[in-house]
C-alpha cells in the first residue's frame, strides 16, 4: 500500500515538474524585463536632470557636446552601458542647426514641432515656444530562458524623454 502511493506521488512529481520549472523561468524573464525597463528608466532620468540643469546654458558651439554627455549620463545612470543605444537631439536636430530657435511641441511624445523663429511666441493655451531636448533609449539583453514562448529570446526595452530646457 505504502509502495503505492509512493508511486503516485513520484508520477505526480514528473508530471508537474517541467510546467512548474516553465513558470519560474518565465516568471524570471518577466523579473529580467522588468529590470531592463527600470535601468533604462534610471539612465533617462538622470539624463533629464542633466539636460535640465546644464541645459540652460547651450549655445550653438556646445551643442554637439552637450548632446554627447547627454547619452554619457544616460548610459552610465542606466548601468546597462554596453547594451544600450541611445539618442539625443537638441529642438530636433542630432547637431546645432535649430540651436538659435524656439519650437512649439505638441502631438504624442513631441511629434510636431512648429517654429517660431528666434524668440519665443504664444503656442496657444498660455504656453510659449522653448528649447528642448528629446532622449531616446533602447536596451537590450539576452532572456534567461531563451525558448521562452512569452518573451522571446531577446529582452529589449525603449523609453524616451521630452525635456524642456529654456
């Protein structure tokens, strides 16, 4: 009787088994993924606070500098350097040819920009043109349990910031 029910409980185990270990390694992507999206959420916030602070102060001839240490500090307040891409433009621009002008952005995540020459102007609803920076980063890293048939076997996330700097 006792020889039984040992048998049972070892067929149950090995049928059980492999979905539970399934579960835990999805489970652990979906932790892994999650952790992507923090990191990258980190590096865009520590570069916003650059662009915010250190913003004020660009001019035509730093611009490409700027821009530059803007993806440095997204990187390494990110911690994900070596899989991380990452894009900085200044009023639209990856260098300093709209650096003299002042844009109104609307739509979605800044998706029209509309000039308003070299000084700022009403763009409706009391806001005024500025000077932004937009950020866009992308990381990725290889899943845990690469035939993961949820998460597939690359982890990758994206994020972007909108900051407005004068």
């Amino acid at each position: 009787m006792m020889r039984g029910r040992k048998a049972v409980a070892a067929l149950e185990f090995g049928l059980l088994a492999p979905a539970w270990l399934i579960c835990i390694f999805v489970l652990a992507d979906f932790a892994a993924a999650f952790y992507l999206k923090i990191r990258l959420a980190a590096g865009l916030s520590a570069a916003s606070y650059y662009a915010f602070v250190e913003g004020q102060s660009v001019t035509a001839n730093t611009v490409g500098e700027f821009l530059a240490n803007l993806q440095t500090v997204t990187q390494s307040g990110s911690g994900l350097a070596a899989t991380m891409q990452v894009t900085a433009h200044f009023n639209n621009a990856a260098d300093a040819t709209n650096a003299a002008n002042y844009y109104c952005v609307s739509g979605t995540g800044g998706t029209s920009w509309a000039s308003t020459g070299t000084a700022t102007a009403s763009c409706g609803s009391s806001l005024t043109s500025g000077k932004f920076v937009t950020i866009s980063a992308t990381a990725s890293m290889p899943s845990l349990f690469t035939a993961d048939p949820i998460l597939g076997p690359i982890l990758s996330a994206s994020d972007f910031v909108l900051v407005r700097i004068r």
